[in-house]
C-alpha cells in the first residue's frame, strides 16, 4: 500500500482484503483462471470469468460499507478513485483493491443501502415457491408395491435351533443417484424402501422388525453373523453410506426365541474398512465385548482406532472415543459454563460468537482465590495451550495447569476472553472458546 494513505484509508483496504480471504475468492479466482485455460474458446466462460471478478470486488465493497456504515461511503470512495488514478485495469489480474470497473464500483458504493427485513422474506418466498415448483414428482418413479429380499443368511440361536434371517425392502422404488451421494438422475443399480427384518425358523416367519429408510445400490447381498457381546446369540450388521472415506453400521441381534434387537445406535459403528463396494454386511474384528474399527481421520490424513464397548445397562455398544469437554467452578456444586467449539472459525468470528454465550462472572473480592477447571470425561487432550485477549486486543499466553487442567480467575475487573487451542492424541486440533467476567 502507498505510503501517503491515512489509517483510515488502510483499515478500509485491509477490511475489503479480509473479506476476499474470508469467502476464499482468491482460491476461487484461481480456479476461474483454470477454468477459462480449458475453455478459452468459448466467448461465455470468457464473459461468466470477467463478470465474476467485478461480483468479488462489488460484494467485497458492500460487506466493508455494511460494517462500517453509510458514513464511510465518500471516504471510501474516494479512495477508490484515488488509487484507481485513470489506470485500466484488466479485468483479469489477480485480485487487488483498484481491480474491476471503477467508475461502476463507485456507483455501486453511493447506491448501497441494506434491504429491509419485508424485502428479504419476500425474496426468500418467492425462491422457494420457485424451488418447489422445479421438485420433480417421485410418483412417476418406477416402483414396485411387493417386497424385495435384498440380503439374507442362516445362523444357529443359542438354543441350537437354526433359523434364517431376510432383509426385505418393502415399498421400494429406484432411487436417484443423489440418494446414494454421487450425482445425477435415476437409476435401476439404486434402490430405496424401507427396511424389514425377518426371522424364519423351520420355514415359519416367527418375527418382524422394522428399521426404517435404506438405500443401497446392490440388489442383494449375503447377511454376515458374529457374537459381539459373547451371549451365544447370533449377532450382525448392516451398513450405510456416511461419507466418502466413512461407513456407518447398525448391529442387530437375534435372541433364543428369533426375535430381533438392536445391539448399537443407529449407524451407531463407524468404519473406512471396506472390503467390498457391494457388501452392506461385515465382521468386525472384536474381543472382550469390544469391537475395533478404524476410521480415517481427513484432517491427520491417516485412519484412526475407533473402540466401541459393549454396555450392560442400555444393551448396546458404545464408542470410547467421545471427546467431551466441560468447564466447571472449583465449588462443591460446579456451576457449567457455556463455550464454543470449532476447527474453523478465526479469532474474529470466535469474538463475535462469544456474544450469545453465557460465561462465567465473579466478584473481585472472590477472584483472588478462585478457579475454574477443564475436565474430559473422555479421551484426555495431548496439550493444551491457551491465551487470551488483553483490554488492548492483543492476545496473549495464559497459564494452566498441565495435570489437572485448572485456570486461575483474573483478579482485575474486565471481561476476558480465553481460547483454548486443543490437540488430540492423532493430531486433530480444535479450539474451546468461552469468556469470564471479573466485577465488583
């Protein structure tokens, strides 16, 4: 930036930059630049390339105008002018304050103004009622009224009795491809009903249970059984698509009498173990009522152990892995303060949330010797480093302990807000953000 600009005129600049950085149009812009070298021949991703760019630029304006206020507009035009000097500027450079069309961000600028909340509700109607209209009409989906056996398999109860145990869809139809996550129109590999289980012993159905909505994109498959919780009963999963890396598993168990029962949560187990695209039926490795997966963690870019045990009071495996937090007082009935939690979110944005949470507040005269305490249930962070923002907005480093996780109250009078920087024991780092209130 020119040396000559006020602080006012470099606060506007750096705002209109931040936003930039805020809504990635930088890695947008690049992109776009990719895009275009593809397709240079066609006239329309030339004029969609161009015409994106004076959007950044104009929303960018908008944003800073909007946070600083209708006063602000002549300034900042101004500047844009200013630093604009007459040049051209290509429409195509990378992005910088002076880029676009001048003249039309200015006006763009003066014409600013915030839409009345009656606009917006209106608007918002109207997109939805178009949306709406444009829903296709699942009625005219091919389906099917019967029933479909999409997996079965035989076992032997604990009673010594075999049994046969089908996975029927019943009120079927093909589903669409975005139903199964990947994108495009209806297909035949793709079917969605809900979902029935059913127990035969000597050719006799003796049970039925219902486990609502399943999608799967094979026709049929082979149920698998194990005894997870060593009761003798036979035991068994059935998967469904959670993420592109992960599948989510619910457990069943069938008892003595060929009833069915849940054994876990719904898609309660998680796994990126996939030995097969077409199986939705698995063994787990397990041992001592536990069963261990591994997950793949995106974040530290390797899979994780995942441990599930097996409850005695609920009757179904629960995960081990559960990261939970909670920030108490050090007295004989902890008061809980509310915090936030987040992988994303800046120091900025943190502040600005800060404002709809609860916190804690104590008395000067009882600061002196008070505490308050991170405690987890759970697994145990591998460090904690932890600061806070200072009456002049610089943050700074703040003592906790290292064994027991307790944090000194300030005994100054103010409002301090503290983050907590996380790392978990496969690299995964998050940040606990929460204020405390120090008054007479």
């Amino acid at each position: 930036m020119p040396s000559s600009l006020s602080e006012d005129e470099m606060n506007y600049i750096i705002l209109h930059e931040q936003t930039h950085i805020k809504r990635f149009d930088h890695i947008i812009k690049l992109l776009s630049f990719f895009i275009l070298c593809i397709h240079w021949f066609n006239p329309l991703i030339w004029a969609a390339f161009f015409l994106s760019a004076k959007d950044m630029e104009m929303s960018c304006d908008e944003a800073v105008i909007k946070k600083l206020g209708n006063g602000a507009k002549k300034e900042y035009s101004s500047l844009l002018l200013a630093l604009t000097g007459g040049r051209k500027v290509i429409g195509g450079v990378p992005l910088a304050f002076c880029e676009g069309d001048t003249k039309m961000r200015i006006k763009n600028v003066l014409r600013y103004r915030k839409q009345p909340l009656k606009v917006i509700v209106i608007s918002s109607v109207l997109v939805i009622s178009l949306c709406a209209c444009l829903i296709p009409d699942r009625l005219d989906i091919p389906s099917s009224d019967s029933a479909m056996v999409a997996a079965d398999g035989y076992t032997v109860l604990s009673n010594g009795t075999a049994a046969k145990v089908e996975l029927l869809l019943t009120d079927w139809i093909y589903g669409t491809d975005e139903d199964m996550a990947v994108g495009g129109g209806y297909s035949t590999d793709n079917y969605v009903g809900n979902g029935e289980l059913r127990v035969y012993i000597n050719g006799n159905m003796v049970s039925s249970y219902a486990i609502g909505r399943l999608l799967f994109n094979s026709p049929y498959f082979k149920i698998e059984f194990s005894d997870y919780n060593e009761d003798k009963n036979p035991d068994f999963s059935i998967k469904q698509w959670g993420s592109s890396s992960i599948d989510l598993y619910t457990l069943y168990t069938v008892d003595m009498y060929g009833q069915v029962h849940a054994l876990s949560e719904t898609d309660g187990i998680a796994s990126s173990e996939r030995s097969s695209q077409s199986s939705y039926s698995t063994v787990f490795k397990h041992y001592d009522k536990t069963i261990q997966t591994y997950i793949y963690n995106n974040a530290a870019g390797k899979n994780q152990e995942a441990v599930y045990v097996y409850d005695n009071e609920t009757g179904i495996f629960i995960s081990t892995e559960e990261r939970a937090v909670n920030i108490v007082t050090e007295e004989e009935n902890p008061i809980g303060c509310e915090y936030g939690r987040t992988q994303e979110l800046d120091t900025l944005e943190m502040l600005e949330a800060l404002e709809s949470i609860n916190g804690f507040t104590f008395n000067q005269s009882e600061a002196e010797h008070l505490y308050i305490q991170l405690q987890f249930p759970g697994e145990a962070p591998k460090d904690i480093y932890l600061r806070y923002i200072t009456d002049n907005n610089w943050q700074s480093e703040y003592p906790i302990d290292s064994a027991y996780y307790n944090i000194k109250v300030p005994d100054k009078i103010g409002i301090y807000n503290f983050f907590a920087d996380i790392t978990w024991n496969d690299g995964t780092q998050e940040t606990i953000f929460f204020d405390i209130t120090v008054k007479l």
